[in-house]
C-alpha cells in the first residue's frame, strides 16, 4: 500500500491528455490506499470469524513484541528514511510511517494468537 501521491501509482485515462499531454498520470492518497485497507480488514475479520473491532489497542501491543507485524522506520539517516521522515531510533511510533509498514499476513496471525490468549 502506498498513499504517497508521488509514488503512488501510474492510472491510465484518454482523459488526462488534454491536461497532461499523456494518458499516464500518477495519483496515490488516502483514496487509493483506504479501500486496500478495507480489503485486508475484511480478509482478518473472515480469518477470525467475525470481526475484529477497534484495531489500535491491538495492533500497539503487536508493535511491541518481538514477532511484531511492522517493520519500522527506526534507525536515522539517509539509508532509512522516506524522503521526509527519518527513523527514530528505539521509537515505536513515527511520523513518516506510524508503527511501520505492515505484513498483513503477521498481523492476522497477530490477531489470531491475541484470540487464542482470550479464549484460554
């Protein structure tokens, strides 16, 4: 998922060439990366059996073990950094990429162990 409007992704329309002057335009955003999201909600949900509420509680334990889900943004410089952000070293949380860039599969075993624990 890239929300990034400058690397977002390359759309195809006759439309943008008037505008343009190509009929390739690269759009990313919320927009584009909210229905990815929605997707991959409603793919855990059907691997837990029903939904899985407020995530955030969750996914900030998740963050914090050592099989964690998201690969953060956490060391600084040039050679770890989105362009804007640089990582903060021993930082959960970051602005450039939050908790980090997530692996939907660690995360729905996340969630599956997390639902495991609770029903013992």
């Amino acid at each position: 998922m890239n929300a990034d409007p400058q690397t977002g992704y390359a759309v195809y329309s006759t439309l943008f060439t008037s505008a343009y002057g190509s009929p390739w335009a690269q759009y990313g955003g919320t927009s584009f990366v909210a229905p990815q999201l929605a997707g991959v909600a409603a793919l855990i949900n059907q691997s837990q059996g029903g939904r899985v509420g407020f995530w955030n509680p969750q996914i900030y334990q998740f963050a914090q073990t050592r099989k964690s889900p998201f690969t953060p943004l956490d060391t600084s410089g040039t050679s770890n950094d989105n362009l804007y952000y640089t990582g903060q070293e021993g930082a959960l949380y970051n602005p450039g990429t939050g908790l980090g860039i997530p692996n939907f599969a660690k995360l729905a075993a996340s969630f599956t162990s997390a639902q495991n624990q609770s029903s013992q």
